[in-house]
C-alpha cells in the first residue's frame, strides 16, 4: 500500500510485486556469493594487465556491468560501482537476484572535516538519506544504518591487524554540484563525516533483500573549506590497491 505524502520523493509502497523486478528473472546464480563493489577502475584495471582476474558475468544494455572473479580466490567477485544510488544500488539488486549475500564497498569520498586525512578509513555505520532511490525501498526517515554486526566484524578485523580506521556516518547525496556550503556545515553538525553518493541507496538495498553489506570510504577530497581541495585524492593509487585486498579479506568474514 502506498504511504501519500505531498512530495512524491516521499512515497513509500510497501508492495514488493513491482513490475520490473530482477528476482522474477530466473538469472543464473553467481559461482559464489561474496562480491565487492569497489569505485577504483585503475585497481580492476591492473588486476586484468596482471592476470588475476577472470569474468564471472557480463551484463549488457547501454552502461554494460562486467563482474570478475579473483583467480587465486575465486569465492570472491569484483565490479567497478557507478556513480549514484540508482546505477550503484540498482546494479546492487541485479547481483543479489544472482545470489551475492555478502558485499563489501570501498570507495572514496569528500571529508568534511580537514583533520579527516587522505587515505584514513571510514567505516560506514550509516548514512544520511538526502537522495531519492532509497526512499522507494524504506520508508522515510533521516538517516539510515548499516547491520551492527557486520560493523562490528570490520572493526574487529582492523583491529586485530592494527590498522588504523574511524567510524562514523556519511552523506549521501543526488547532486554532487550542489554541496553548497551552507549544507556542508549542516551535514556535519548532523554527524556525516564524509560526503559520497551511493550509501544510502546501498544500505536500503541491503536491507529490502537481506543480504550482508559493510563499506569503507577513505578520506579523499575536502569540500570543509572555502575552497574546494581535490588533494589529488584520486591518484593514490597504493591506497587504492590495499583497500581492494583489504576488502576481499574483509567480505569473507561476514
């Protein structure tokens, strides 16, 4: 049944019958069930020049999906993320209709506090919802949290293997030229510490079809200040790489 609100954004169905839906597709299941969704293509492509990876699925259309797997570990898969809730969090629901339960992301994200260093793992506990797909999945509310266990599972991992990593939640939004900074202060004071565009819509998912999700953001861009400073966070690529590695051990502990 449709909750009205005066905002369509708003409107929640509870229904899950939609017309569209990929767990009516009979896809053919996934050779394994643990995938990461990483936002590094430099990191895929390198791991393709050197031989380590294998295709697991092509989906084609306009914007085709490639999913691989790790040669040396092929109970793990890995697909490179598209910007935004509905291509990230869409694609998402196509892989669970193929049997992915257990999902890792990383990706890199605009701090909002400057003492938030380039290369410092986020761990996601939750982000707050200002997008739209997400909505369509749970009903409103402002913010939205990742499984407590599974958090608890990162954080045990990178503590046992000393590495260093903070905790907090995130702001997920639609309009990444409009992180005006008026809203970047208000987002902080709400708790966000970084700003992305696909946590919200990935968390709801994980939630509507019930499978296992953890993320961690590392800190990239600064959009705290009066300028805008890339710190040329997309070039790191050893950051980049060990995230990658890092992750596959990580989705195994789910």
């Amino acid at each position: 049944m449709i909750a009205k609100n005066a905002f369509p954004v708003m409107e929640y169905d509870d229904d899950k019958d939609a017309v569209v839906n990929p767990f009516k597709w009979n896809l053919e299941p996934f050779s394994t069930d643990k995938l990461i969704i990483t936002f590094f293509p430099d990191v895929i492509d390198d791991l393709m020049k050197n031989n380590q990876l294998e295709l697991e699925r092509n989906f084609g259309g306009e914007n085709p999906v490639y999913v691989y797997r790790f040669k040396d570990q092929p109970d793990v898969m890995i697909t490179l993320g598209y910007v935004g809730c509905p291509a990230c969090a869409g694609n998402l629901e196509v892989f669970a209709a193929c049997g992915a339960k257990k999902v890792m992301f990383c990706g890199g994200g605009g701090v909002l506090d400057k003492s938030i260093k380039v290369g410092e793992l986020l761990v996601v506990e939750g982000a707050i919802r200002d997008e739209g797909f997400s909505y369509k999945y749970l009903e409103p509310s402002r913010y939205i949290y990742t499984d407590k266990d599974i958090t608890k599972k990162i954080t045990l991992y990178l503590e046992k293997h000393k590495i260093p990593y903070i905790t907090g939640i995130t702001w997920t939004t639609d309009a990444m030229f409009r992180e005006t900074k008026a809203l970047v202060e208000q987002r902080k004071n709400e708790g966000a510490k970084i700003v992305e565009m696909e946590q919200a819509g990935c968390i709801a998912m994980a939630q509507y079809r019930s499978f296992d999700y953890g993320a961690i953001i590392y800190g990239g861009d600064d959009v705290s200040q009066e300028e805008w400073n890339t710190r040329s966070w997309d070039k790191r690529k050893g950051i980049r790489y060990n995230l990658v590695m890092l992750c596959r051990e990580l989705v195994k502990e789910f």
